[in-house]
C-alpha cells in the first residue's frame, strides 16, 4: 500500500462517508480531549501570568518590615505605643543581620508633594530611599542613572522621576536630565528617569533620604526597611524571625506582638504560589493522560466495530492477493486521518477561544494573557495521533490474520 496511491484515499473517504455518525463521534471525542486540554493549559498559565505579574513590581526576593503600635504590655510599658524606625534601624539591620544582599530605608513625604518644572505642575509621591531600593523596586533605568552613595554621603539634591512624570512634566519633549524640578520649592537636578512593571509606580519620584531629611526636617525619622535576600523560602522565615527579635530588643516590645510588627516576605509568599502552579501543571499533565487514554479508547472501540463490519470484504481482499500488511496499512490510516483531524480542529479551537479571551476579557490583575505554549499544543496532538494509531493498530492486527475462507462465510 502506497500513500500517494488515490484509491486509498478515496476508499477511506468513502468510508467515512458511509458512517458519518460514527466518524463524526469518534473525532468528536478526540477534538473535544485537545480542546479541553489546551483551555485548561491556556487558564493555567493565564492565572501564573497574572499572579507573577503582581510579583513584578518589587523584587520576587524581598522582605519588607513596617512599624505598628504594640498590643501588649512589655517589661512594664504600657501597650498602644507607636513604634517608629530611624536611621540607626537601618545602619544595624544592614551591619549585623547576616543574609542581606540589598538594603534601604525609605522616608515618605506625605504633605507638600507639588512638584514643578517651569509652568507645568503635578502631584506625586515623593519616596525617599538609599540606592540599593532601585534593585528591591526593579526600577528599570531608560535614561541617566539611579540614586548612589555619593548622593547620600554629600546630601545631594538630585532626583529620578518615573516615565510618567517625565511625560507629564516636559511636554515640550525636552530631554529631563540636566534639568531642576521644584519639589515643594526646592530645586532637585534629574539625574534618572526610570520605568517600572507597575504603571502606578511611575508616577514616582525617587530622591535621597539624606537630603529630605535634614532639607525638610524629617530628622532620624524612616517608615519602613525593605531588604533582598537569597535564602530560601525556610530560610527566609528564620531571617524574618531574627529580625523580629533584634528590632523588638531596639524597641523594647515582645517579639510576639502582631501589632508592633508587620513584616511582608514575598519570598515565602512567591514560593507557595510556585508550589501551587506546580500543582496545576499535575494536575494538567494528569487531564491530558486522560485525554489520550480516551482517545485511546474510543478509537480503538470504533475500529473493532469497523474490523468486524468489513469482516467479509477483508476476506475478498485476502482471497484476491491482498498481503496482511496492506490490510493493517488501510485501517491504520484511517484511524490516524480521523485521529489528525480532529485534533487539529481542537487545537485550533482551542488557541482559538484564548485568543478571543485574551482580546476581549476585562483586565484583571490576577488572570492575565490566558496562552498556551505552541510546542506543547503540537505535542499533545501528535501523541493523541500516534495514540489513535496504536489504537487502531490492534484491531488491524487481528483483521489481517483473519482466513479468506472464514471471513467469506461472515454474515
């Protein structure tokens, strides 16, 4: 048997025409297997997209520590005592806690956030930070640079403003570095303009703590403590916990007090997400077995029913010279056409409707680009295929040893 030979295909077509219902639910089965799995692939990754999405804007190994109010009494205080950070928090978390790669402080100017460049004005949050938060923030530099330690040692008075507030405040397309924003009258040379994964975060402006400190009598005084670390997610947990205990001694507060202490580990939170779509591709792995053992299934179902149809006319061929491997040749062809078939046209589908719901679903921060890898998509098809064939391949099998003689008594 020749597959450029037109008889068989046309007798294979004919076939198929003759049992329209039966092909129809065979392939049916098939393409409704890939479509269900590339819909759960492409939700898979859509929801791992949307929720690394939100890990993007701070650095996936960061820890944040914020001050609270203590709950509890302590060593004879009193509880209901605001528990404020100052630069020698950060100076002892940087010099004594082991395990820190990056470290910064960070001062906010809540009030007097107006910031100017000749006629133009806008308001925007004004964090004040040590160079190392360019890293825990991922600021992405597109112009210029990022604060440093010269900036901070000589209480410099310079800025990096986000890609937002460069377009907001030089619509004349000047190039903003070189240039003096106002921030609340003070004059602050750009020295960077940065972008970020988070829109919002664009709209900032970044400028040494030094400076504002002593410029608008922020003092000693910081808000919180952000800091990277390459431990694992176990690791991380016992840093956490040293850190707990050494800021709770600076303070005097128990370690154990939920109040006086928020800390924000995105390692351990980013670690748990990961186990959790290590699940899901299991899971995915687990459907798509299924799917194939159905297919696997049904097409071998229909091709017994096919074999014991075409009993008599196996035996004519037999009868007239037809050789066993050319009788297994055209059954197994038949499955792999109705097998490639539909599953192409699942597939298709399938990248189909994620392309629509790609397009058309509302935005949401958490369910984002629902796709599927292409390689993975052909795979999956191309084992369902050479499944249909193995699947057709037994029944075809069994029709080639069939006796002429017995075959022609076939009622």
């Amino acid at each position: 048997m020749h597959l450029f030979d037109i008889d068989i295909w046309q007798e294979i077509l004919s076939t198929i025409r003759k049992n329209r219902l039966r092909t129809f639910l065979t392939g049916f089965s098939v393409a409704w297997g890939i479509f269900m799995l590339i819909i759960l692939l492409g939700a898979g990754n859509g929801l791992q997209n949307g929720v690394e999405n939100q890990f993007k804007s701070d650095a996936t190994n960061s820890i944040w520590i914020y001050n609270g109010t203590t709950t509890k009494a302590y060593k004879g205080l009193q509880s209901g005592r605001n528990i404020e950070f100052n630069n020698s928090d950060y100076e002892f978390v940087r010099d004594n806690i082991p395990g820190i790669k990056e470290i910064s402080a960070r001062y906010y100017m809540w009030q007097n956030r107006l910031v100017s460049y000749k006629k133009e004005y806008g308001t925007y949050d004004l964090i004040c930070v040590h160079p190392d938060y360019q890293v825990i923030e991922n600021a992405i530099i597109t112009s210029g640079r990022f604060l440093n330690n010269v900036d901070i040692h000589n209480y410099r008075k310079v800025a990096v403003i986000g890609r937002k507030v460069s377009t907001s405040l030089f619509k004349d397309g000047k190039d903003p570095l070189g240039q003096y924003i106002n921030v609340n009258k003070v004059p602050f040379e750009v020295v960077g303009v940065f972008r970020d994964q988070s829109e919002r975060d664009e709209e900032r402006i970044y400028l040494p703590i030094s400076t504002v400190q002593m410029i608008f009598n922020g003092g000693n005084r910081i808000n919180n403590l952000s800091l990277t670390s390459d431990l694992n997610a176990k690791q991380s947990e016992e840093l956490e916990a040293t850190l707990r205990a050494k800021l709770a001694q600076r303070h005097q507060f128990d370690k154990d007090d939920p109040g006086a202490l928020f800390v924000n580990n995105t390692i351990k939170q980013y670690q748990k997400f990961q186990n959790l779509f290590i699940g899901i591709r299991i899971f995915v792995a687990f459907i798509g077995m299924f799917t194939i053992i159905a297919g696997i299934v049904g097409v071998s179902n229909i091709m017994i029913i096919v074999v014991n149809e075409r009993t008599k006319e196996i035996g004519i061929r037999k009868a007239i010279g037809a050789t066993p491997a050319s009788v297994i040749g055209l059954i197994l062809l038949e499955a792999i056409v109705i097998t490639a078939f539909a599953g192409y046209i699942g597939l298709v589908a399938g990248v189909g409707l994620l392309e629509l719901l790609s397009k058309y679903l509302p935005q949401n921060d958490f369910f984002q680009n629902p796709e599927v890898d292409f390689s993975i998509a052909m795979i999956s098809t191309l084992l369902l295929v050479v499944a249909g064939a193995l699947a057709g391949f037994f029944p075809a099998l069994k029709a080639s040893r069939v006796k002429p003689v017995v075959a022609l008594r076939d009622e």
